[in-house]
C-alpha cells in the first residue's frame, strides 16, 4: 500500500521513540535495583555482623565457645549469609561455619580487617564479606561472608521482572500504535483510490466515478478531499487552462 | 510431631498435668526444707501418683542409637521402680518428642513440654546444638522452676553461668574428656593433636577442650576438619582426610556422632591416615563399631585404631555393682522403641555405654525423687539434689552436688576395641602408631 508509505518514518519514529523509552528506563531500572538491593544486602549483613558483635562479648569474656558457636549458626540460617567466622584479639580462630574447613584464602586475610572486602573462595563462590569489631576491637572482630551469586540472582530476577513488564508495555504500546496508524492510513487508501480512478477517466466520464459515501460523509480532512475531488470531476475543465482557480483559493474551499 | 507417653508406665498424665500440688508436700529431712522461701513455683507434673518427665532427643535420624539407647537404659530402671510401687507410691511416666537432633524441632518440643504438656522437669536431652538452644527457655521460665536433669551432653553451656543454675548434669564434662585424651597423647609422645569436629555448638565444645588442654602444656592444635551435623556413614569424609593429612598429625580426637565419625576413620585408614583416631563418649561407641566392622572380613581394619573415652564404666564389668544391675534389668524389661519413632528401623543393642549412662541418670533422679516426703515439688528440687553427698550409685564414684558443684560424675575411662567389645586401654605406649 503506498499510502503505507506516508506513515512508515513515522512508524519507525514511534518504534525507536519507544525502544529508547524501554532502553533507558532498563538501564536504569538495573542500576537502581542493583545498586540497592546490593546496599541493602551489604547494609544488612553490617547489620547482622554488628549484631553478632554486640552479643559475642559476654560470651567471649566467659571463654564460652560452644555457646559463641551456637549463636553464629543461628545467623548462619539468615538467607544470603553462607559463612561466618570470629577472631580474637590476637586473630585466632575462635568459631566458623566452615566445613570442611577454613579456606586457604580466609586463614591468609588480615584478621583485624573491618572493611568491607569481596572474596573469591574455591568450590564455595564468590562473597562480599563485611566485619565488626568486638568490643572495640580489643576482644576480636565477626567476620561474614555474603553471598554474591546469590544477591546476583535475587537482582537478576528482581530486573528480569521489571524488564518483563516494560516489555510487554513495549509490545502493548507498538501494537496500539500499528492500529492507530493503520486507522487513519484506511481512509486514505480509499481517497487515494478514489483519486486515482477519478483521474483514469476522461474528463467527461469523471463525473460517473461513484465516491464511497463513507468516505464523502467523513468530517475529517479526508472527507473534506473527497468531496473536493468530487467538486473537481464535476466542473468542466476551462479550455483555458489559465482560468484554472487559483490552488489557494482550492484550499480555502476546502 | 511425634509423641508418645511410655507404653508401660501409663499413668494418666494428662490428669496428672492438670492436678495441683497439696500444699504442704515437702521434702524430706535428708533434703533440708522443701521450697525456698517466697517461691511459689506451680508443681505441674508431679502430684496424684505420678511424675512426669519430658524428653525431647534424637529418636529419628542419624543419631538415632543415642537417642534410642539413652531412654532405653532410664526405662530399664524406671519400670523396675514402677514395678515395685513407684517413687512414694508414685509412678514414674515420660513424655517422649523427636527432634531428630535438630534444635529448631527441639526447642518447640520444649516449649510444648513445659507449657502445654507441663511436665515436672526435663530428663534425659541428647545433643549439645539442642541443649544449647533450650537453655535460654529454661532462663525465660525461671519462675516456673523447671530444670533440665541429666543431658547427654558434656559441653560446658549447662555448666556455667549464666544458665548452670538450671541443669544438673550427672557426666563428666567434654573438657575432662578431651583434657585426659591430650594429656594422654603428650604423655606417649603424641604432639601433634589434630581434631575433626562436628560444626556446631558440641564440635565447638569439643575444639575448645582440646585446645584449652595443649595451651596447658605449651601446644596448640596441629590442623582441624569440621562436618555437617547429619552426615552419613554413606558419605565421604575423604575432604577432612586430606586436610587433616596436611598437618601430619600423631593423633586425631574427633568430636562427632557415629555415623560421621565412623565415616571419617574409613576414609582415614583408607587414605593412609593411620594414626589413633579417639572419640568422645557422645559418640555412640558399640553403633561406631558396629559400621566399621559390619560385613567386613577383617572386622578390626579400622577398628583397631581407636581410642573412645567413655564417661560410665565398661558395661561388661561385671565387678561393677551398677553395671550387674543394669544388665540384669536390661535383660529382664527389654524397653522397646515408642512405635511411632520407628519409621527410621533401628536395631536395639543389648547394652551399650549410652544406655548404661541412661541407667545411671534414671537411678539417680530416682534417688533425687526418694528424697521428698510426699510428691515431689519444682520449688524443692534443687535442694534435693544438693543432698546427695558422697552417694553410691554403684558405679565405683562417689556422686555429689552442691551449689557450686552441679555435675555428680568427674571420671573418665579409656577404652579401646578388642574383638569387636570395648575393653579398658590400660596401655597408652601400645596403641598403634
């Protein structure tokens, strides 16, 4: 349909209009949603670490190492947190979770370390592991290993479903449009058809063109060029072409 | 939930749980004055003609056997006692849950014992991850007076502050166990301690006794290996193994239950770790040997390199007056597993050091009840306890409590497998190298 023709910049101008839309509002939908849901994980396990720390210090004052123990498996079942582990003042090992044992990688850290730091721990996966003090720091430091493939999947799917949504805006909208288009794109195919076997007749035989009367009767400026071809097929033509109306003068009749 | 009162001992406790205590039931002279002054402790579970105890332990699962075996052994002589008429005419009744050595599903057997079930104290717990978690419980229903008797567990949370004041324990604790395990080791020239130990509060319990025991004497731990609680004999230990072999060590003490720990000594002597592998007593000794040795055309493979300390004497010493009454009353009452924790099959062992603890525990609390009048009251028990002094229970050991002293038993045997049995290691130097 060469009328189609007429609409397609502008279908490809609604298409790109809306692929930047769902685009940026992705690419921000995944920065926000990564950024804080991994603040949040982050500042929770600070939380539990914190947490850990204020009720370890009566127990590691008593030297109580099975109930130190007890409290850190207890943590142990919060979701994301896959290890936890607590120093003392000199940096020994007093309680973990580890099994089979403590990973090379963490015997090797500094233990007296409270920033955040992310690890890489062979056959476990990668974790962000976050620190608190005791007591200062003077009776030892909680250590607590975040689970960063897990925290990932949670943001993968947290983005997977608002990356669906927009999506299936995005389609909703490209359809909504294609209609609408295809709606004024209709009577114009009828015009044009119209138009054209007017013209293909000779100019005697123009007046015989039956119009759609749909197409007459529309208030649209479809209707208005319906009518004014019609207007045309039924004048004569001047043999001389100068007394052709002036196309201004076209324009305000229609 | 499973639960089941004792087949045999069917007092009607539900009636029990609701009848009040007479008011003026006391202790008797031996134990002092009966209720402390201004402490008006309900008596739920102790009045009419019965006593009621609760008990959550591993009755399913992989620790199962101690569990099983546990209750068995304090049946043995509960129904004897019932037999005879009672404590003071008073039958002697268990409430019984599974918490599959789990804490969780222990802590709510506990609270259902005490509140709904309102039992008159708790008997015979097995684990120390379990423990551990209800002793908090015990602390928030101070008022309710309601103490934990007996756990089979040696670790050191009921034994200190700030939760000592709420059980009494009968065991030697892990920390003598480990301690005379490493003083033992050192003294035959064995310096390199390594431990392999259950990740949890009993692993921890068990590390930090071994620890504590080298630090004494100028060492410290040569390498540790934990496993999950809940491990299988199926399951391999083969990672442990290998870490443990990094340190070269003389000896291993493991802190485990028997199918882990049995586990981990197959995959030891098979990888060529072949060095004295001890356990502690919670470990389950006879269900230990009984997977190492089953099957197997040389039987002592693996179960000649180990080492278990045991917290009651041989149950086949028979010059031991305790051990003659328990095989006795074994033999004669047979308890059987409740039937509704026998989806998980478990064979019954004709006697065991678990049982044997399970049979001293009961002849004791048995002994604590004799020291009432009347029906026993929450408000007089500790009292009660504190009179024992220097009390033969039969086993060789004098038991005595005090408020300073809250576990009755200090000893611990040694002992080693000969034939399939467990006899006393007398010799250190002759343990395999």
């Amino acid at each position: 349909m060469k009328v189609h023709k007429l609409f397609q910049r502008m279908r490809f101008g609604i298409f790109a209009l809306f692929g930047l839309i769902v685009l940026s509002t992705s690419l921000l939908c995944i920065r926000t949603v990564d950024t804080e849901l991994s603040a949040e994980y982050a500042a929770n396990s600070e939380s539990i670490a914190k947490t850990i720390a204020d009720a370890s210090v009566d127990i590691l004052l008593n030297r109580n190492l099975a109930t130190l123990q007890s409290l850190i498996d207890q943590f142990l079942e919060v979701q994301g947190i896959r290890y936890i582990y607590i120093t003392d003042e000199t940096g020994e090992f007093l309680a973990h979770t580890f099994v089979p044992g403590i990973p090379e990688v963490i015997l090797e850290s500094d233990p007296f370390r409270t920033e955040p730091v992310e690890r890489s721990l062979p056959g476990m996966g990668d974790f962000l592991e976050v620190s608190s003090p005791i007591l200062a720091g003077v009776a030892g430091t909680v250590h607590l290993g975040m689970d960063l493939d897990l925290v990932a999947l949670k943001i993968q799917r947290a983005i997977g479903q608002q990356v669906y949504l927009i999506s299936i805006l995005l389609v909703v909208g490209i359809l909504a449009s294609i209609w609408l288009v295809n709606l004024v794109a209709r009577p114009l195919a009828a015009l044009l058809a119209y138009a054209v076997e007017t013209a293909r007749r000779p100019p005697e035989e123009r007046a015989l063109v039956v119009a759609d009367e749909k197409l007459l009767e529309r208030d649209d400026e479809v209707g208005q060029l319906a009518r004014l071809i019609l207007y045309m097929s039924r004048t004569r033509p001047p043999s001389d072409p100068e007394a052709l109306p002036d196309p201004g003068a076209a324009r305000s009749a229609a | 939930m499973h639960s089941s009162c004792a087949a045999a001992l069917l007092a009607p406790w539900a009636r029990l749980a609701n009848a009040a205590l007479a008011a003026g039931d006391g202790v008797s002279s031996g134990a002092g004055s009966a209720a402390a002054p201004g402490r008006q402790a309900p008596n739920r579970g102790a009045a009419g003609d019965g006593i009621v105890l609760g008990t959550s332990a591993a009755f399913t699962g992989p620790s199962r056997g101690l569990g099983n075996e546990l209750y068995r052994g304090a049946m043995a002589y509960f129904r004897q006692i019932n037999d005879s008429g009672g404590i003071n005419g008073r039958q002697i009744t268990l409430k019984l849950y599974d918490d599959g050595y789990q804490p969780d599903p222990c802590v709510q057997n506990t609270l259902k014992l005490m509140l709904e079930d309102q039992v008159f104290l708790l008997f015979g717990y097995v684990g120390t991850p379990t423990v551990t978690r209800v002793l908090p419980m015990l602390k928030k229903f101070q008022e309710e007076q309601i103490y934990m008797f007996f756990p089979f567990t040696g670790a050191q949370p009921q034994r200190e502050p700030p939760y000592g004041d709420f059980a009494f324990n009968l065991r030697a604790s892990y920390r003598q166990e480990t301690a005379g395990l490493v003083e033992n080791f050192l003294a035959t020239g064995r310096r390199r301690i390594a431990v392999f130990y259950q990740a949890d509060a009993y692993g921890r319990s068990g590390w930090a006794g071994v620890r504590a025991a080298l630090e004494n004497h100028g060492e410290t731990i040569a390498g540790e290996a934990t496993y999950q609680r809940g491990s299988r004999f199926t399951g391999t230990m083969r990672a442990q193994v290998e870490i443990l072999q990094r340190a070269a060590p003389d000896a291993v003490i493991c802190v485990g239950a028997y199918a882990a720990c049995a586990a981990f000594a197959r995959d030891a002597i098979d990888l060529g770790l072949r060095v004295p592998i001890a356990n502690l007593s919670f470990v389950g000794s006879e269900n230990l040997v009984n997977l190492l040795s089953e099957g197997r055309d040389d039987p002592e493979t693996y179960t000649r390199w180990l080492v278990n300390s045991q917290v009651v004497p041989s149950y086949e010493d028979e010059s031991v007056p305790a051990v003659r009454e328990y095989r006795e009353l074994m033999a004669r009452h047979n308890p059987q597993i409740p039937e509704q924790f026998l989806d998980d099959p478990y064979s019954p062992l004709p006697q065991s050091f678990v049982s044997l603890e399970g049979f001293v525990n009961a002849k004791l609390m048995c002994e604590i009840f004799r020291r009432f009048d009347g029906a026993p009251v929450r408000a007089g028990l500790e009292e009660a306890v504190f009179s024992i002094r220097d009390f033969d229970l039969g086993i060789g050991e004098q038991v005595s409590f005090g408020p300073e002293r809250r576990q009755g038993l200090q000893r611990v045997y040694y002992t080693v497998v000969e034939d399939g049995r467990f006899v006393p290691l007398t010799d250190w130097n002759a343990l395999p190298a």
